[in-house]
C-alpha cells in the first residue's frame, strides 16, 4: 500500500512539472515593467541632455566627466606586439628554447612572443613524446607476436 501512494505522489508531480522549454508563469510580467524599467524610460528622456553637459564638463576641465565619457564610449586599448621573424636551429627542441631565449634576452623578440614560443615547443615536446612511446609500442608488439605464435 504504501508502495502505491508513493507511486501516486510520483506521477502527480511528473504530471504538473513544466515542460522544458515552458514558462511556469506564462502570462507574467514583461520585460522593463519593474523599478529599473520606470527608471530607465523616466531617465531616458533626459540622456542627451546630460551627456551635452557631460561633455561642457569635460572641456571644462573636469576630469572625473572626461573619464566618464571616455570609460563609456571608447574601447580600452589593448597592448599589441609586432610580428618578428625568428629562425630557430634545426637541432633539438632544447636547442631551439635556448634561441628563443636568446632572443628575448637580446630585444629581437617581445617577451609575450617568447613564452609563446617556449609553449608551443613544450606542446611539441609532449607530441614528439607521445609518437616515439608510439613507436616503441610497435616495436615491442612486433617482437613478441613472432614468439607467441612459436608452440
């Protein structure tokens, strides 16, 4: 008995869930109906009023308005580094990491340049790793399939 009043309970409440996708509240408030969206209409009016003075200010000298403005109006800059052409040595990777540091070290390439460059020989480093354990699988498989095929 119990058994079937929790399997009652259990299909009244998969019944009455929301579907996914569907709104509990179907009907409800709609977007910018609350306090800021009174605000925001109220406010909205007067926007070009105030960032005519806004700006009076910052000619004006008023710092604090300029950077207001500009914080608001214009993408910050962000640092960027020149291409630079670096030939690293054909020898090991270990060869071509100390080129690369050299490099930095003497102002031919931007340090952001050379850490990137040490982690894509680091990342080669890893792929290279991964191919000779490859093909030292092989190998050891190719010699033992001759032994166990032996009686």
């Amino acid at each position: 008995m119990t058994q079937d009043l929790i399997q009652q309970e259990k299909s009244t409440r998969t019944s009455t869930k929301w579907k996914p996708g569907e709104s509990g509240n179907p009907a409800g408030r709609k977007p910018g109906a609350g306090e800021v969206g009174r605000m925001r209409s109220a406010l909205a009016v007067h926007v070009p009023a105030l960032v005519d003075m806004l700006v009076d200010r910052a000619m004006a000298g008023d710092v604090g308005a300029a950077r207001l403005l500009l914080e608001r109006t214009i993408a910050p800059l962000k640092a960027s580094e020149e291409a630079a052409t670096l030939t690293l040595p054909d020898g090991t990777l270990t060869e071509q990491g100390r080129a690369v540091l050299m490099a930095v070290a003497a102002g031919d390439l931007a340090p952001g340049q050379g850490a990137a460059l040490l982690a894509s020989l680091g990342t080669l480093a890893k792929l290279t790793e991964v191919d000779e354990l490859e093909r030292r699988i092989e190998a050891l498989e190719a010699r033992k399939a001759p032994a166990e095929a032996q009686p």
